[in-house]
C-alpha cells in the first residue's frame, strides 16, 4: 500500500507540472512579464508548482 500511495503521489505532482507547463505556456508575454517570468523559467515555475502540491 505504501507503494501505491507514492506512486499516487508521484502521478498527482507529474500532472500538476504537466498542467501548470501547459497553462504558462499559453500566456502571453506581456503578462508573463507583468508578473515578472521569463520564457525561459516556465519548466523551473512549473516543477515549483507541482513540489507545493
């Protein structure tokens, strides 16, 4: 059962990254400069995201 929960776990902050890399993806760059994020850190933002889950 541990096994199961990690890997639950490990699924749930996959799709959280994969989420978050697809929703930044889509934003314009002006936004993302508003809120002070380059292209460039999109990957590192989103693999943030998914380790707060």
């Amino acid at each position: 059962m541990i096994m199961l929960d990690e890997l639950r776990r490990r699924f749930a902050r996959w799709r959280a990254y994969r989420q978050t890399l697809a929703s930044l993806r889509h934003v314009p760059d002006s936004t993302l400069a508003d809120a002070g994020i380059s292209r460039e850190e999109i990957r590192e933002r989103a693999r943030h995201a998914s380790l707060r889950g």
